[in-house]
C-alpha cells in the first residue's frame, strides 16, 4: 500500500519523518513523499531517499496514494483528522494536540523572553540584586503547564489559573501557586476537559487576574474552551494598568484569546503591553514538531494497518472519532 506524504501549504511542518521508514516497512506501507516537503522542517530530499522513500510531484503522489491522504476530502477517501483523535489515555501516543500544545508552552514562554526587556532568575550582583520575573499563566492545560516548567526552569516565579479542580495538584507540582477563584462549573462529567463558566464567575476572575496581572511581568495565555470562544481574562481596563514592559503571548489567539487587545497572528503594544497573539508556536520549532507529528501518525497506522491494508473498523473508539470521511 502507498502512502502519500505532500507538502503542507500554511505550515513548516511535515507529516513523516525520515525516521519513520523503518515502521513504515514493517507495516507494509510504501511512503512517497513530494518534493521538498520536508526541507522547511530540516529533512532534505536525500535524508527521505536515503530512507528509501520515493521522491515524486505532487500530482504523482496524489494520484498513486489511494487508500490514505490527509487532509483530501474531495476524492471518494477515507481521511482521517488526527486532531479528531480523542483525549484518552490509551490514544495518547497518537494525540497531536498534545504534542503540538506542549511545544507552544515551551515556546511562548521563550517567546515571552526575548520581548521582555530583564532577565528571569533573581541574580545578585555587586551593583545590586535582581529581582526574579514574575510569570502569570493562565489556563493549565498540555500548554500551560509545559509553559510553566519552562518558566520554572529559567528561574521565574510562576503563578497558575484554571477552573478544573485537578489541575491545582498539576500546577503545584511544578513548583508555581495555584490562584484559586471560588464557585467554578462543576467539571465532573466533562471527561477532564473545562466546561463553560457563568458571567459572574468570570466577572469575579477578571478581577483576580486584574489583581495579580499588575504585579506580573509576563502572561501566558492558553485557556480554552473545547468549541467555544476563548474566555476574555485580560480587559483592557486591565492592560492600562500593566507595567510597561509587560509581555503577554496569547495561544489562545485563534479562538478570540484572552486578552482584549489580541489580534491573531500578529504582534501589537498597547500602554507599553506587547501583545503577541499566536496559536501556532509549535511551527516555530518545525524539526521536534515533525518528528513529534510524524510519531503520532505512525502510531495511528500501526493501529489502523494490517498485513499492509487500512483496516478501518469503526468498532475501534479511536478510528470512529477520527475517520472524518469515509470512502463509499
Ligand atoms: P485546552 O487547550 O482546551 O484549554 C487549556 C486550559 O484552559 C484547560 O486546562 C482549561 O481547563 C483551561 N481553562 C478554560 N477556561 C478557563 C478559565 N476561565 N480560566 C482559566 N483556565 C481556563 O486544554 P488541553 O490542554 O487540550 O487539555 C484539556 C484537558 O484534557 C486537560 O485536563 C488535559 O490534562 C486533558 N488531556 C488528556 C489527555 C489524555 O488523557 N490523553 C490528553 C490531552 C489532554
């Protein structure tokens, strides 16, 4: 069976890593790849034919890879749309989210530096003692929390919200405060993820963000709501009273974000705020991303590939939320 790997149009990315070819083999899956798909990510033409993929158009792949091709709706296909994978323990290892969430963490806290015009550990100098940087994360999930280890390790002092209740252990772990707003949803029946919170619930966190967003030097914002828009945690009232300097990086940038100012893929100031709204942080790191991407689609296929065929069978929780179309 040939499976087509093409060139992704918006992102650095690319779907199979050369890596991969040895799983691929033992799966019976013969990998064509277009030209050029993986040289954005670091992977040449030579590293794939080294690994014996075929080199090919796109027009050749598209053409000769029948049975699978993310992505492609058009033709009579089954596809498959990882991030339709669900949240389970047992399709961790093929959860693109995650992986993708994880590496924007990483980055927006690096990000966040490199705008910031200090340093983040507490230094002692014979001219004078630095203070730490004081890190606000906002929203404690796969991003969230890498952003606050990040954070941690560079030596700020990292203080967390979210409205799961488990995810106050989660954070302390890490080493940050977990700041607590009293009266959330109850989250029990929402299979881990955060559910809605009323009005006046978030009236009453805006204010405790407010609160510490003024003694903060840095915001991460990550928090979501699967299907809805973003909350709205930082007002504008609240950005007119930042310090200066202040550094936010919202990843919750392509749901509406976080923060009143964010503009989604771009990077703004305001009373002195930089504003930097980014949902896609994981494409800046385009080598790990891949790999990382790469793992996960080849974990999928040694579930859904048999003896070299696809085996589709919609009794498996995985593929039935992840076949998005199916080939008649
Ligand atoms: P997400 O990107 O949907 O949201 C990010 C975070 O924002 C979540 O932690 C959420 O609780 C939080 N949030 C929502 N509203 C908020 C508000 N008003 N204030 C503060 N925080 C708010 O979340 P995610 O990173 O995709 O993870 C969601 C959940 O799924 C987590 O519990 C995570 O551990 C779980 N998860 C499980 C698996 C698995 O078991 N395979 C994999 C990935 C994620």
């Amino acid at each position: 069976m040939v499976i087509g790997i093409v060139k992704e149009t918006q992102f650095k990315r690319v779907a199979i890593a050369p890596a991969a070819k040895s799983k691929l083999e033992k799966l019976g899956l013969n990998p064509w790849i277009e030209s050029g798909a993986g040289v954005t990510a670091g992977f040449t033409d030579l590293m794939y034919e080294e690994n014996q993929f075929n080199i090919a158009s796109r027009s050749e792949i598209l053409s000769s890879a029948e049975d699978v091709i993310f992505g492609l709706d058009k033709f009579d296909l089954n596809v498959v749309s990882m991030d339709m994978v669900p949240r389970t323990t047992l399709a961790q290892a093929m959860d693109v989210l995650s992986s993708m969430a994880s590496l924007a963490g990483y980055k927006a806290v690096l990000k966040g530096a490199d705008h910031y015009n200090n340093m983040f550990p507490m230094m002692m100098t014979a001219a004078g003692t630095i203070p730490p940087t004081k890190v606000m994360v906002l929203g404690a999930g796969v991003a969230g929390l890498q952003a606050i280890a990040t954070a941690k390790r560079l030596g700020a002092v990292v203080e967390a919200f979210d409205t799961r209740a488990a995810a106050k252990e989660e954070v302390m772990s890490l080493g940050a405060s977990f700041v607590e707003v009293e009266g959330a949803a109850d989250d029990r029946g929402a299979g881990g993820y955060a559910v809605q919170q009323s009005e006046e619930y978030l009236q009453r966190q805006r204010a405790l963000v407010q609160e510490r967003a003024l003694k903060s030097n840095i915001i991460i914002a990550t928090a979501q709501v699967r299907g809805k828009k973003a909350p709205l945690l930082v007002t504008e009232e609240t950005i007119s009273n930042m310090k200066p300097g202040s550094v936010i990086v919202d990843l919750a940038a392509s749901t509406g974000g976080n923060c009143a100012f964010t503009q989604n893929n771009a990077t703004i100031v305001r009373n002195g705020v930089v504003i930097i709204g980014n949902s896609d942080l994981a494409d800046e790191l385009c080598g790990v991303a891949s790999t990382l991407f790469s793992n996960n689609i080849i974990n999928f296929l040694q579930m859904a590939v048999q003896n070299g065929s696809l085996n589709l069978s919609e009794e498996n929780e995985i593929i039935r939320s992840a076949l998005i179309s199916k080939a008649h």
